[in-house]
C-alpha cells in the first residue's frame, strides 16, 4: 500500500499535531511517522492502522489509489 502523504499532513494538520506527537500518539518510531509523513513510499497495514485511529481518521483514506 503507497502512502499518502498528503492526506497524512492533512490529517496532521486537523488534528494539530507534528511529526513527533504523531509517534508518540500512534505509537510508532520517530523516524516511521518521518517517512510516513513526508518521504512516502510503500506502508503496512498495521502502521496505516495505528496512524489513522491515532489522528481519528480512516486508515484507509491515508492509502494512495492503486493505479
């Protein structure tokens, strides 16, 4: 699943949280929530999960399209 980095900052930005919070709230490393935040690339369920409950959002709305 590609990340969406986008949404995520988004979501970041509703909830008023940064980069660190985030780790802290979802309970993921610092350099996870970095990655997921602003490098993107591909992501694992159980990471979209812990993100999208921590920012009160659908994990699946942090997910890109599949083409």
């Amino acid at each position: 699943m590609r990340i969406n980095v986008q949404a995520i900052r988004m979501a970041m930005a509703d909830a008023g949280v940064g980069v660190n919070q985030l780790a802290k709230m979802a309970g993921i490393s610092q350099g996870t929530a970095v990655r997921y935040a602003t490098k993107g690339g591909n992501g694992s369920a159980p990471t979209f999960y812990k993100i999208g409950r921590a920012l009160n959002v659908r994990p699946s709305s942090l997910v890109l399209p599949m083409d």
